[in-house]
C-alpha cells in the first residue's frame, strides 16, 4: 500500500501530465491518479493551505503556485539545463523538428526540456514524461555506458509489458545487439518502436570527466526523419559538443 506522502507525490506530478494549461478539475486529477474525487479534494484542500496549489476562485480549477515554481527553479542539474536551452533552440531551427533533453531517473528515461517545432503535430506533453529505456532514442542512449548485466537488470519489467511499435525490442538479446550497433556508430534510433509514425535520433551528453549526465535527441514523424537520420545525428553531435563546451566552463 503506498503512502500518504507517495499519494500526495503522484498528485503534484498530475499537473505535470494533464496537459498545458495548468489549470485542472478535482475530476481531471482524480482520473490521473486512479482516486476517489473526495480523496483528491482533500489532498488539494491541504496543498492550497500548504501554499503549494492554487484555487482559480471562479472556476474552481486548481494549478501549481508560483511557491512551486521556486522550489523547482533548484531542482535537477540547472548548469545542464541553462547549457542545453538554447542549443536545442538552435537544434529545432536547423532540423525543424522537435529536441528535447533527457536524463536517467531509475529504469526510465525522464525528459526535463522540450523545445518545440512549428512543424510539430503535437504540442507540450512531453517535459516530466518517462519513458521505458529499450524502446526509445533517449533511453538506449542513456545506456551507453552501462554494462549487459545492468541493462538487461534495468529493461526487465519493460519488456513484459506490450509496447504500442512493432519495431521495439522484444529480448534482451534484441536489446543489447541494437545498443552494440548503436555505441558503435555513436547514435541511438528508434523507429515506430514507442510509437507508431514517430522516429527519434539521440546523443549522449557528458560531463569534463567523462560522466554521461544526459541524452539530447529530435524526434519528428518518420515520413521526415527516416531519410534523414545521418544529418539529424551529425546535427546532435555538433549541438552535444557545444553544451559540453559550455557545461565544462560552467563547472570549472
């Protein structure tokens, strides 16, 4: 049974989820986190005197408070964050497709900055997000360095579970051979693997001493990106070399 505190955590990780206005229904958040509505009430009744939420007084809709957006301001790596923004923004202009950073959180692959392409057919959704490991650009990316015995620890629970892409992974066996192919030529890629109509082109990212702290990667419909993955990655190498450049200096 969870707790209080993992109830109350999955709540504020709703806002999160639901979308891009920032304000939801008692409703809308009780359906994202599998509760009851009077339960979820109570939680935000407590957040709001915790000065954590906000009541819209006309509309009854609750968003995070701006006490939330302080706190989050020192969350995570910030030198990562305030390196790669505005190479990502650079990224989505020379590839017109969506770049997105994303760093290693347990066995998923959690995306913390999304900058967006006007070519895009879907907008927001995807800062906060986590995604299994094996299927996508950025989770196998993430496993470059890491040995079989872990990744195959790591992907376990995932590979039982249906994926919606014909072409993700099935094996352990699967995994691995894609991951040798894939350090090998510097670059992950996923095609139709998490999502059908979706491929993604990921890189690694590294401190001065060599850590892999994070993956940048675009991902756009494969109509554009399949005859295009060579560029995307000479693209994301030159965009990974300059956040390096910058984190570097910022570390020194």
């Amino acid at each position: 049974m969870d707790s209080a505190a993992e109830r109350v955590a999955a709540l504020l990780l709703a806002f999160g989820r639901r979308g891009t206005t920032g304000d939801h229904s008692v409703s809308d958040l009780a359906r994202a986190v599998g509760r009851e509505r009077s339960q979820v009430s109570r939680m935000l009744q407590a957040l709001g005197r915790g000065g954590l939420v906000e009541q819209d007084s006309h509309t009854k809709r609750y968003r995070l408070s701006w006490n939330m957006l302080v706190l989050a301001a020192g969350a995570g790596d910030s030198s990562l964050l305030r390196a790669a923004r505005p190479v990502l923004r650079a990224l989505v202009a020379r590839t017109g497709e969506v770049a997105l950073l994303s760093v290693q959180r347990g066995n998923r692959s959690l995306t913390v900055l999304r900058e967006e392409s006007n070519q895009s057919l879907r907008a927001g959704g995807w800062v906060g997000r986590s995604s299994p490991l094996h299927c996508t650009a950025s989770g196998r990316a993430l496993l470059f360095d890491t040995d079989d015995d872990l990744v195959a620890e790591l992907v376990a629970a995932d590979l039982t579970t249906p994926m919606s892409g014909l072409s993700a992974p099935r094996t352990i066996e699967e995994v691995l051979e894609r991951l040798r192919i894939e350090r090998d030529r510097g670059y992950s890629m996923a095609s139709e693997e998490v999502e059908i109509g979706l491929t993604s082109v990921g890189v690694p990212l590294r401190r001065p001493d060599g850590e892999l702290v994070g993956v940048i990667n675009v991902s756009g419909p494969t109509s554009r990106m399949i005859n295009r993955l060579d560029d995307a990655a000479r693209r994301l190498h030159g965009a990974a070399t300059a956040i390096e450049g910058t984190l570097g200096r910022m570390l020194s």
